[in-house]
C-alpha cells in the first residue's frame, strides 16, 4: 500500500517585507532632513533658481551630509530585497524572464540611489558648494541619478515581479494592479527628461512604491508544499 506525505519547504533568507520596511524609514529619515512642511529651508527643486541652489548647500551642508548618509544606506535594504524576491520566486517555480527584469531595475535603483548618495556628499564637501558653476553641475547630475534614474528602474522591479506572480497566483490581484499602475507611471516618468511638467510622475511612483514593496514582500509565499510517495 502506497502512502504520501506532504512535506513544506520554506525559502531560506531575509525576510523582504521586512527589508522594504528598513529600506522605507532609512530612506525617509534622509528625506526629513531636507524637507520642511512649514515653509522653512528646504532642499531645492530643479525649477528654482541657481541662487537658490547654491545658497542651501553653502547654508546647510551638515542636513545635507545627513541625508546623503541616510540615503545610501536605504540602497543596500533595497538591493537586497531585489535579490531576496527574485531568488523566492525562483523558489517558487517561476521561470520567466520578468525575475531578470525585475533583478536588473531593483539593482538598477539601488546603485543609482547610491550614486545620487555619493553626490550629494561631494556637494556637502567643504569649499565645493563656494563655487556656484561645479555645485550646480554637481546638483543636476544628482537629482538625474535620484529622480529619473531612480523611478524608471523601480517601474521594471515591480514589473519584473507582479507579472510573473500574476501568471502563478502568487500575489493577490489587487496588489498586482497596483504594482502595474505604479511601473506604467514609472516608465513614463522617463518624459521628465524632455517635459519638465513630468516631474510629477517621479513622486507619484516613489512614494506609493514603498507601499507596494512592502506589502509585496508580506503578500509573497515563503513555502511551497511538495508531496513524497512512500510504499
């Protein structure tokens, strides 16, 4: 007489809700560093003049360094959170080009996270902020790394894995709409580079995209059951 049984096997490694979770407030304490909700100093958008630019790095390079601290090390939850998905799904059985997609824009927004980071402390350097034509430079090449550079390649992580999981129920469907909506949002934001009234788009998938994260690394299975048939 034949008998199964059911074994479960569990994906071994970080837990990704949790590492959006991490990814979430280091990235967000960086952004209270430079923000001001009472009409206070504040980090400059690109619309605002040169003078501008230049008179809040030379006044404030201290918050700066901070944020830039603060920032890169959201980078390294968010790299690893791409590797970690990517890897359970594979777990999972999925076998589709949307994991390496989705592998190369979470590695993709992560370096360029770190990239815009490494700028920002060039420009919080003593003396560098003193010369209006290099900061200027400097901040334009950073807000690209950290506003274009970083939505368009978040659009392809969360692409990459809510197409693969919708195809293996892996995720429910209203977060795979979701995450749909904000990776079209994403790729368009790419316009911002011809259109500055496309700017919009950036924080429009920035910020609703730490939602998705998080609730795609709680959402996805961490075990699958396999079953063994013994005599």
């Amino acid at each position: 007489m034949k008998t199964t049984k059911t074994f479960t096997n569990r994906h071994r490694g970080p837990h990704p809700g949790l590492l959006a979770i991490v990814y979430t407030l280091l990235f967000n304490a960086g952004l209270y560093q430079v923000v001001s909700f009472t009409g206070g100093p504040h980090f400059p958008g690109p619309w605002e003049s040169s003078e501008a630019i230049t008179t809040y790095f030379q006044a404030y390079p201290k918050t700066v360094l901070i944020c830039a601290f603060l920032q890169f090390g959201a980078a390294i939850p968010l790299g690893i959170f791409t590797a970690t998905m990517v890897n359970r799904l594979q777990f999972l059985g999925v076998r589709a080009a949307g994991l390496y997609i989705a592998l190369f824009g979470g590695f993709m927004t992560a370096f360029n996270m770190a990239a815009s980071a490494h700028v920002l402390w060039v420009m919080a350097y003593p003396g560098i902020a003193q010369d209006p034509t290099v900061l200027r430079a400097l901040y334009y090449l950073g807000f690209s790394f950290g506003g274009v550079g970083f939505s368009v390649p978040l659009g392809l992580l969360i692409a990459g894995v809510c197409i693969p999981a919708a195809f293996f129920k892996l995720l429910p469907k209203w977060l795979v709409a979701f995450g749909l909506v904000l990776a079209i949002i994403g790729e368009l934001s790419v316009l911002s580079l011809v259109i500055p009234q496309a700017l919009f788009l950036i924080p429009l998938t920035r910020f609703p995209g730490f939602v998705w994260l998080i609730a795609a690394g709680f959402a996805l299975p961490k075990s699958v059951a396999s079953a063994n048939i013994a005599k």
